[in-house]
C-alpha cells in the first residue's frame, strides 16, 4: 500500500494537470486537492527536497518531459505572445515543448506564430519532424513560406544536410525548396510528391 497522497506523487500530479487541460475530470468541484501547476523548476526543486516523489527513478525524465508539455501548453499564450514579440529564445523550453504538445492543434498554432515572426531557424532541428508528418505538413509549409529570404532560417536548414538519415535530408531540401527556391519547378514539385507520400 502506498502511503505518499497522490497530490505528491509526481505521476499523479501528470495525470490531474494533463486531464484537466483536456477537461477530462469529470467532476473537479469535488476534488478539493487538484494540484496547480508549478514551473519546471519549481517541479525539480520540489522532487529534490522531497515533497514530490518518484516511485521509480527511471520514470523520471519521462515525466519531466510530459509534465513540461502540459504546464507550457497552460501557458501557450503567454509564450505565443512573447514569439510575437521576439522572445523566442527567452523562452526556448517552452517554444520547445509547445512543438510536442499533447495536442496537435497547439503545435500547429506555434509553427505558424514561428513563421510569423520569422524565427524558425532557431528550432529547426525540432521543425523540420514536421515535416515528415502528413497531418503538419501544410502548417509547417505555410511557416516556412513566412520565412522566404529568411538568412537565419536558410543557415539552420543548410546545417543539416549533413544529417545521417536520408528522409531529414530530404526534407530540408524541400524546406530549403519553400525558404529559399531554387531549381525547376518540377524538381521541387517531384521532391514535395515524395515528402507527402
């Protein structure tokens, strides 16, 4: 029998916050201890004095990483505003983690908030994934036409070419193709027909 409450076990705390952004907790006005969400750091501190446990330690990083999805899509407008505003690197783990948000709809909202404000470059390692993902494959076009003549986006995107895995190769080619076009038309066409396919 465990003898911790759930409000300080860590994968209790995971699963209230990520049910109660999807509004799966079927009555809440019943639950008197729904934990608020803390800052990432305000989580590790927590877990490194004790007041949050983790049954298994190996469970940790996991949690850490599914935690920070659900707290930053909490805070997703704040974090769409400072994008807006330039602060993209500020908030980097937030940018970061709004990219693998539960939810689809929210990762779309931040690759176009990103092409907006011409700032793909600085997560492209993170984008270019989506580009080999059919459901995203139009957000993500649409950003990076927002980014056309970008030098910040080209450079990041020309980084890597080198990249061991045929398909991220690939795929930056055709963002590159969308960033900065160059060859035939039906080069690019022929490249974007393998992407999607």
């Amino acid at each position: 029998r465990r003898e911790a409450k759930f409000t300080k076990r860590f994968w209790c705390r995971v699963e209230i916050l990520a049910a109660y952004l999807f509004n799966r907790i079927a009555n809440p006005e019943d639950i008197s201890d729904i934990p608020r969400s803390r800052s990432p750091a305000s989580i590790e501190k927590m877990l490194q004095f004790g007041e949050l446990i983790v049954s298994c330690e190996s469970d940790r990083p996991l949690l850490m990483e599914t935690y920070k999805r659900c707290y930053y899509t909490e805070q997703r407008s704040h974090i769409i505003q400072q994008i807006q505003q330039g602060g993209v690197s500020i908030y980097i783990e937030g940018v970061q983690s709004l990219l693998t948000a539960l939810d689809i709809t929210v990762r779309h909202e931040v690759i176009v908030e990103l092409g907006r404000a011409k700032a793909l470059g600085v997560v492209a390692r993170e984008i270019i994934g989506f580009m080999l993902d059919w459901q995203s494959f139009g957000k993500i076009s649409e950003a990076l036409e927002d980014c056309r003549g970008d030098v910040d986006t080209v450079t990041a995107l020309t980084d890597m070419l080198i990249d061991r895995d045929w398909r991220v190769r690939l795929a930056v080619v055709c963002a590159l193709d969308i960033v900065q076009p160059k060859g035939t038309q039906e080069g690019i066409a022929a490249r974007k027909f393998v992407l999607e396919s």
